[in-house]
C-alpha cells in the first residue's frame, strides 16, 4: 500500500471517528418512565436544585421543588429538613419546626409517643442553633438526616454503656469522624461534635431544660464555637433519654465538601 493511500485510509477512519463521537454526545430523550421508575432520583435532583438556590437566597423558588420531591418520595426525609430550613429562614418558626420534627421522626424508631417527645425536643435544638448563627449574621446550617442519624445513635450508646464523652469506648467507630464514616461509608471534609447530658432529681425530658442545655453550650467557648463555626453547613441532633428523664443530647456539625 503507497503512503497517500495510507494517508486517505487514515483520514477517513478519523472523519468515522469524529462522527461516532458526535453521535455519542448527543443528549438523549429520557423515557417517560425513568421519572415514575426511579422516584427517588428524581427527588434527589429536586432537592439539590433547591438547596442551589436556597444557597443563593431564592427561598421562595426553593420552596415547591421540595414539595414536589416530598411528594414524589415521601420517605426521603432530606428535603423535609430543608423545608424547616425555608420556613425558618422566612421567620415561620412554628413551620419549620413542624418540619424539623418530622424529619427527626422520620429517622427514629420505637414507640410513636416516644418517638415524637424526642424528636420534638432535637427539632427545638436546630431552632435554637440557627436562630443564634442568624443573630450572628452566619448562614443558617441545612438539618441533614444523616447527621441526625448518627447523632441518635451516639447518644443512644452514651446512655446504654454508662458514658460521656466523643470518643466511644467502642474502637472501630472512637470518633466523630470514624462514626459518620462507619454509617455512610465515605468521609466528609470536616465534622465537630457537641455532646451534652442532664440528670436531676425530677424528670429532665423538658423542653424547658432543653433551652437551658442550649443556653449551656453557648456559655462554653468550644461548644459555642462548633454552634457558631462559619466553615459548616450541615447540622443534626441526636437525643436519648432513659426512664428516669435523664437525657444525652449529642449534636453534628459538617461540611460535606471543601
């Protein structure tokens, strides 16, 4: 074979190449069934066009995305916590609490009354934590369920091996960091952990005592620091009770990503 014929061979393969590629990068329709096939995908998107835009300060636009991806997934509790974030943010504490509270509910298990006492109490606890960081002039922090998620089960572990403190006696799982990584399985970019407990003669579980636990860890400097650290974006609440009222309350606080 000639070099010039080599050279039109070559050519053309190139030109074949160029087009299979360009075929290759077209955007393809979406079957109408991914959407009803995969309701939770589609939920997930929702949720972080609205977190896009809540980061931007467009609550209102936020607001129906999350609906819409409540609705489409009611058992994805993400964009329930960040529905409490919009209320809270628009200055209607009494909606984002409900939506605090259910978000919470949602990641519990056990009795219904028991369930809903707790989750309430961890609902007034991220009020409380982003009505400080707004009289801060901080962003607000995103309720996450994860972080709730492990919240719970660190102050449920406080209270069942008899003790307090961020590191876990249990060693493959001794710090906040190695906790959320045992859960979910991947390491965000930075964690701090609040952890709280009261005990007293008379029944603690209040909401009352609750406040005054906030109060608390605002007057202690490094509590106050993690309440206030302007690198985080994600909060959850955890919090544990025996019969008595005494109570363990442990709070996450993470940025995701750099």
């Amino acid at each position: 074979m000639s070099r010039p014929t080599l050279r039109v061979h070559l050519a053309v393969f190139a030109v074949l190449l160029s087009c299979l590629a360009a075929t290759l990068a077209l955007p393809r329709p979406a079957r109408a069934a991914d959407t009803s096939s995969h309701p939770q995908a589609e939920a997930r998107n929702l949720t972080r066009q609205a977190e896009s835009l809540i980061s931007c300060g467009r609550c209102d636009q936020a607001a129906p995305l999350l609906e819409q991806a409540c609705a489409i997934s009611p058992g994805f509790l993400r964009p329930v916590g960040l529905k409490g974030l919009v209320c809270q943010i628009k200055g209607d504490d009494q909606a984002a609490l409900e939506a605090y509270t259910a978000m919470e509910c949602g990641t519990l298990t056990g009795p219904s009354d028991q369930c809903n006492v707790l989750a309430r109490l961890c609902a007034e606890d991220i009020l409380l934590v982003n009505r400080d960081r707004a009289a801060h002039d901080l962003a607000m922090l995103r309720p996450h369920p994860m972080l709730v998620l492990q919240s719970f089960k660190h102050s449920e572990e406080m209270r069942d091996l008899g003790y307090f403190d961020h590191t876990s006696p249990i060693q493959a799982h001794a710090t906040p960091m190695e906790r959320f990584m045992e859960l979910f399985s991947f390491r965000p970019y930075m964690i701090g952990e609040n952890i709280a407990m009261r005990r007293g003669g008379d029944f603690a579980l209040k909401l009352a005592n609750l406040r005054i636990t906030h109060e608390q860890l605002m007057n202690s400097p490094g509590h106050r620091a993690n309440i206030l650290g302007d690198k985080y974006t994600d909060v959850g609440v955890g919090l544990a009770a025996n019969e008595r009222g005494d109570y363990w309350l442990t709070e996450e606080f993470v940025r995701f990503v750099p």
